[in-house]
C-alpha cells in the first residue's frame, strides 16, 4: 500500500481478537464525555422515573471544563458515581442500552474500544487496551469483524468530521525527514523484531532500536558503525535514566486521579514530576501507600517464559505500532527513533510497575493479572496524554539512545 492509494481503505491487524466480555471494568475511572447530542438525547430522559432508587433527584451531568472539551467535540460529561464507575453502570451493564438501545448511549460509549488513525496509507483500526476484552484477547478475530468494523468507522467519521492528523512532516530523528514510504518499509521491519518469538520481548525491542540507529547513522552518512547495544552486561541504570522513569511513572501510573490535561507533559510539569531529584536525591516507582527503588524492583524476577503474559505484551506494542500510535501525529509529533524507543522504555515501566503491584499484595511472583492491570493503566493514561513542543524535544533529548533502552530494559 503506497501513500498514493485512498486514505479511507481501513486496515485491520491480525491476530487482535475482540468481543465485550460484559465485566463493567470499562465504565469506570472516568467521566463519559457528551456530545451536545449526547447530553441532549439522554438528559432529555426521565432517568428518576426510569429507576426512581437510582437516579430521583440526583445530578447526573456536569458541563465539561474549558480544559476538557478543548479541541474535542465534547460538551458536557456523565458524572461518576461514589464508587468512581459510570452511574449508568448496572450490574456490569449499561442502563442506557437496557432501557433503550445502543444508539441512545453516549458516541464516544458506541464507538469503544475501537480507535481509527487515518494516514497517508489508508486508516487503521485498532482496539484499546482498556477493554479487558482486548487485554484477553476475547471473541471473534477482528479481520473477521470487517463488516462492522466498516460500520463503527462510518460513525467515527460522523464524530469527528474533522478529524485528518497532520503526516507531512515525519522524521527518522530531529533533523532527517522521511516519506511515508520509506515510514512503512522500517515499520515492516520494527514489526518483524516484536514478532520474532525467537529471542525474549527485552531483545525484540532492543533490536528494533539498534535496527533503526543503523538507519540513523546510514542516513547521516556516518562511515562509522552505531554501537550495538545488549541488555547482556548492561550498565547500571544511572541517574538521568532513573529521574526519566521517575517522570514517566508519575504521569503514566498517577496515585491520584488526573482530570484530562492535568497529566500533560509539558516541559515544566516534566521538571515538576521528577522533583529536581538532582538536587533532592530519592527517585522511587510509587504506588498507593508504598515506594520502592529500582534496585529492588530490580532483583525481583519479571516472568520470562509465561506465555500469556508475553502474548498481551506482545499484542499490546504490536497494535499501538500497527496503528501508528507512537510517533508522528499518532503521539507528539515524535521522530521514528523516539518514538520506538519510548515504547521500549515503556515496556520497562510495565515491569516495574507490575512488580510494584505484585509487592503491594506481598506476592513473590508477579502474576498474569499484575500485568493486565499496568497495561490497563498505562492505556488509559497515553490516551489521556498529550505533549507540548518542549517536552517532545525533551523525548528527542533523552530517547534516541539504543544504550539508554539498554539500560532500562536490563534494568527493570
């Protein structure tokens, strides 16, 4: 597929499964964004009358903040109830589609878990990670959904009408532009190193990174070879690699609850979420009434050869590669190179975060669970995540190095 062929053929990965599995763990950890055809229809409803113990003389809607509805097409929000779920959320099912029908839910309800990222390719189809449906890779194979697949794109395009992310000036790194073709020759490649279940997943990203400071160095037209990285007798994390995941963590994996653009990375909130550790020395990974260093998360095994935990990592990185949602105008504006390379880092704040978890229950071993609940979390926090122009330089600053992702993956 060349970026002269149509902008709506709609791509579907392989291999990603999808059905609702109806646990309610969807509706919850945040306020359902409106429409004001959403607020309209459904506020529109007697909801005390409908099921007078539930809903008779509460508030059910809120108007969306400035900062919340900016550059969406949202309005107004279902406020969550006391237990932090959707007040809508009735024994693990919707109220709104139980009374009426799932055209009468909010749009944004209608349309997950499934996200659309148009290219110069074509658009591609992926799933969120939130959904424990797509964290277990529940139901039917979504090449075999097309039909509706086709049909949830149709009401995405009625959403966001607008909605034609800028891929004109994608680079390799700062300073080396590349064609979109040349972009999905390397991803073909990058895939090819997440897939090869020869090697463990901490070498499928470190020779994805190497792979491409190859292309950084030919395309400089070094004569000198790019170091070769190797978690094998990788240097210890040092203290720009700790203050860097110190800053990741606190926004990816937040103890408190962060409103939509609280948790942004600017470059200031950058400087604020590392707590100047240089000057005040103590980076730890901190979850809900505990802290630990990284040279104890360290020393407890992550599993390496647990095949449903490597099978969600894989399909994880696999459909946020897939669709484009990790460099260019799918995250930042970010180069090729950090945008990789943060997704490997990534990975390591997965282990260290599903260690942290498996310590909180004062278990020696981390579990499948552990996992599904970082990855979970950590879905959530990128789609509610955006950079400014200063913290992606920041990224291209502190990311392009293979050493780095090295370090942290041997490290975490």
């Amino acid at each position: 597929m060349t970026a002269a062929q149509s902008v709506e053929t709609l791509h579907i990965p392989e291999g990603l499964n999808y059905e609702c599995t109806g646990c309610g763990k969807c509706c919850g950890g945040w306020s359902v964004p409106l429409t004001e055809q959403d607020y309209f229809r459904i506020a529109d409803i007697d909801w005390g009358k409908q099921s007078p113990e539930r809903y008779f003389g509460k508030s059910l809607f809120r108007e969306m903040r400035d900062y919340e509805s900016e550059s969406t097409p949202y309005t107004h929000a279902i406020m969550e109830g006391a237990d932090g779920h959707c007040p809508f959320l009735v024994d693990k099912l919707c109220f709104i589609h139980a009374k009426f029908d799932s055209k009468t839910k909010p749009s944004i309800c209608q349309l997950f878990p499934y996200s659309f990222n148009r290219t110069p390719s074509g658009t591609y189809a992926t799933i969120s990670f939130y959904s424990m449906g797509a964290v277990n890779n529940s139901g039917r194979a979504l090449v075999e959904q097309r039909d509706y697949l086709e049909s949830k794109f149709a009401e995405f395009n009625q959403l966001y009408p607008d909605h034609q992310p800028n891929w004109s000036q994608i680079q390799l790194t700062t300073g080396i532009s590349m064609t979109w073709d040349q972009y999905l020759t390397h991803e073909e490649k990058l895939i090819s190193y997440i897939k090869d279940r020869s090697v463990s997943l901490e070498n499928r990203f470190l020779n994805g990174s190497n792979y491409l400071a190859r292309i950084m160095q030919e395309a400089r037209g070094s004569a000198v070879a790019p170091a070769v990285a190797s978690t094998d007798g990788a240097a210890n994390l040092n203290w720009l690699d700790k203050n860097l995941l110190t800053a990741l963590h606190k926004i990816y994996f937040p103890i408190d609850k962060l409103g939509r653009g609280e948790g942004d990375f600017n470059f200031y909130r950058f400087l604020y979420q590392t707590g100047f550790q240089g000057l005040f020395p103590g980076t730890k990974i901190r979850v809900p009434g505990k802290s630990y260093s990284f040279e104890t998360l360290e020393r407890m095994p992550f599993p390496s050869t647990d095949p449903d935990i490597e099978d969600l990592i894989y399909r994880y990185f696999y459909s946020r590669i897939f669709g484009k949602h990790y460099f260019g105008a799918g995250f930042g504006q970010l180069s090729l190179i950090t945008g990789f390379n943060h997704l490997a880092i990534i990975f390591g704040l997965i282990k260290l975060q599903s260690k942290a978890i498996a310590k909180l229950r004062n278990a020696e071993v981390v579990s499948y669970l552990d996992v599904a609940a970082a990855v979970r979390q950590l879905e959530k926090r990128l789609g509610e995540t955006s950079l400014d122009g200063m913290a992606a330089a920041t990224f291209e600053a502190l990311m392009t190095s293979n050493r780095r992702v090295a370090r942290v993956l041997a490290h975490s």
